[in-house]
C-alpha cells in the first residue's frame, strides 16, 4: 500500500502550467500554483473553458488529461 503523502506529490508534480484536466465534465488548463496565504499546498488556478475567469481548484480533485511537459 503506498503512503497518501507519497500520491499527493506525484499529483502536485503533474500539475504544471499548461497541464490539461477535467473536472465535471468541464475541461481546463492549469494556469500555476494558487500563492495565496489560506490556499492548500495542492490548490492551482485552473482556467476552465466555460468560464471567463479563472478558478482556484484542488489538485486532488482534477483529472490530468494531458500532462505539461
């Protein structure tokens, strides 16, 4: 069994600026960390293509489609 800490850096690492993920059944594009003070170690602004502004969002919760290189 492998530790949780252990998946929630792989997961951070994925998410990258320009990583494609899914949420929902709406699509985006991670725009970067969320920097802000409250913000969780796993929170990145993600741009959804139904919206016109971005949305903080937790990374455990998106589906990487396409990872950023």
């Amino acid at each position: 069994m492998t530790h949780p800490t252990s998946h929630t850096g792989w997961r951070l690492s994925v998410l990258k600026t320009g990583t494609l993920v899914a949420f929902r059944g709406s699509v985006g594009l991670v725009m970067g960390a969320c920097k802000k003070r409250w913000a969780k170690p796993a929170d990145v602004w993600v741009m959804w293509t139904d919206e016109s502004k971005p949305r903080i969002e937790s990374g455990l919760l998106l589906e990487v489609l396409n990872a950023s290189r």
